[in-house]
C-alpha cells in the first residue's frame, strides 16, 4: 500500500458507507468515519474506525475521502456545509465520490471539486449490501489517468472489478443505465409472479420453470424468492431505488428518450413506499397495491422457494 493512501475518510456509513469502510479497516488503512446519524457510523469504532464529530475533522489530513451518501443534496451539503469537508483537503487529496448522485448532481460536483482545486473521482458501485460486504461491489469510474494508480488499491479492496471509463461524470452515466435495468427485472419478476397467481398457477412455479435456463437472471431469481418469501431484509431500499429511478426517468426526459417501463413502476413504487416499505428492501415494490398484485398468501406459502 503506497504511504499516501493510507490515510482514508469515509463520509456516510449507512448500508453501503459502513461495510466499505470495514473492509478498509481490514485491509489496513486507517480509517476516519462520519455520519449523520452518529450511531450508524460508532459500532465502527470497535471495528478500529476513529468516530468524527463533523466532515471537517474526518477529511482533515486525509489522503482519500470517500462519499456513499444518499443522494447528490446530501453530499453537496457534507462537501459545502457548516463544518463542511471541502475546505480541509489537503493539496494532494482525492476525492471519490462514490453516492448514486445522477447527471446533473455529478457535473455540479465535478464542477465543485474544480473550484476547490480538489482531484475528483466519479466512481459509484453496481452491487447491494451483500456484495459490499464481500468486498465484490464493481466499481464504475471515471477519472484522470494520473490518480487511477492512486486509488486503484482501494478500489480493489471494495470490488471484484473496476470498470475505468472516459469523461468526468460517465460512472454517474453508467450506474443509471444499470439502475434502470435493475428497476426493470424488479418489476417484471413482480408482475409475472401476479400473473402467474391469476392464472391459477403456483408464483414458485414460475421461478421452477425459469431456473437454469436463459431466461434466469440471478438477481432477478433472488428478488423473486424475496418476493414469494416475503423475506424484504433491506440490501437494496426501495425508497433508494424509487430515488434512483427517478433520476433515470429525469435523464431521460432531458435526453428527449422515453422509457415507458420506467415510467409505469414509479407510481406504484411510490404507493410501496407509501405503504410503509421504503426501508425495506426494493423487492418489496411486489406489495405495491392495485387491482392485480400477488396476495399475501402466495407471498407466505412461497418462502421455501430458493
């Protein structure tokens, strides 16, 4: 590990923040951590994390800050704030910002790190909790050739794959496109296991006949025993994934490019998150409500389904 990279902030410790900064710990870096909720971010403490009172005081004298906030407001306010972080960068620091922020938040960002004279990388993460937890996250980023080497050691640690792209802002590009596919199969599995149900055949029987062949997609067969199982342990929130698809929705409305599927799921996304499912995990949107959504009995007699 080269000695400038030692010394790591993280900003945000919540379902991603906190297992990246734990693996971090793990791999020898010394780690300094924030959150807004300050019990989200002292169990780290016990793991070896020094507990920052403020963003200021955990990115002073830091090599590397990282950014897993909730969406692009938040990391604004952390970066510009009272007690913001921004202005105790050292001359040398790199930022990585990794937060599912979209385009326009990004660019602000970039622009951002620029005026602050601040090196910046955009470099959000295709993977939920389970896969930050294993260290398996893949890892969109897009930033100068320069700072690569710098931060590649700790993009290693965190994922199973760096996927390095061109122009400032294309991981924030990159990780909507995966989002919306992941919305897509979120909602196909819950509208194909109501029909299923409506056409007298067993949900479970659906994800048998599926199984190993072409059509089987692994997150989507996961979400669809989620959904049968109602086993809605958070690795994804839907109230994260509804902000996510709003981005992409707005993306694409500014692109001038329709994404009718898109558009459909985020009512009733809203009407689960309404319902009280926003911290659960996305594969709740099957409880969304309407004139055809899968019973509650077939999501109860369907948690054997693996």
């Amino acid at each position: 590990m080269s000695e400038i990279s030692r010394n790591v902030a993280v900003l945000g410790t919540g379902t991603m923040g906190a297992p990246i900064a734990r693996n971090l710990i793990r791999a020898g870096y010394r780690v300094r951590v924030w959150n807004r909720t300050t019990a989200k971010a002292a169990e780290l403490a016990a793991a070896g994390a020094h507990l920052a009172s403020s963003p200021a005081t955990a990115t002073d004298g830091a090599d590397v800050v990282i950014t897993m906030l909730s969406d692009g407001a938040a990391v604004e306010e952390v970066m510009t704030g009272p007690a913001g972080a921004l202005p105790t960068f050292s001359s040398d620091a790199v930022w990585i910002q990794m937060s599912t922020v979209g385009v326009e938040s990004c660019t602000r960002l970039v622009d951002l790190a620029g005026r602050n004279g601040v090196v910046f990388v955009d470099a959000p993460v295709s993977g939920s909790t389970a896969p930050a937890v294993a260290g398996e996250l893949v890892v969109l980023a897009a930033g100068a050739r320069p700072v690569r080497s710098r931060v590649a050691p700790i993009f290693e640690v965190l994922g199973r794959r760096t996927l390095w792209l061109e122009r400032a802002g294309d991981g924030s590009r990159l990780k909507l496109a995966l989002n919306n596919w992941l919305a897509v199969l979120v909602e196909g599995m819950a509208e194909t296991l109501t029909l299923s149900e409506a056409l007298g055949i067993a949900p479970e029987r659906f994800l048998d006949a599926v199984t190993g062949g072409p059509m089987a997609s692994d997150y989507a067969m996961s979400k669809g025993a989620a959904m049968l199982g109602a086993d809605f342990t958070p690795g994804f929130p839907l109230r994260l994934a509804v902000k996510d698809a709003e981005l992409v929705s707005y993306a694409a409305h500014q692109l001038g490019v329709e994404l009718a599927l898109t558009q459909a799921l985020l009512p009733r996304w809203h009407d689960a998150v309404a319902g009280g499912h926003g911290d659960d995990d996305v594969s709740s949107a099957v409880t969304a409500p309407g004139d055809h959504h899968l019973s509650r009995q077939a999501r109860t007699d369907g948690r054997s389904v693996t």
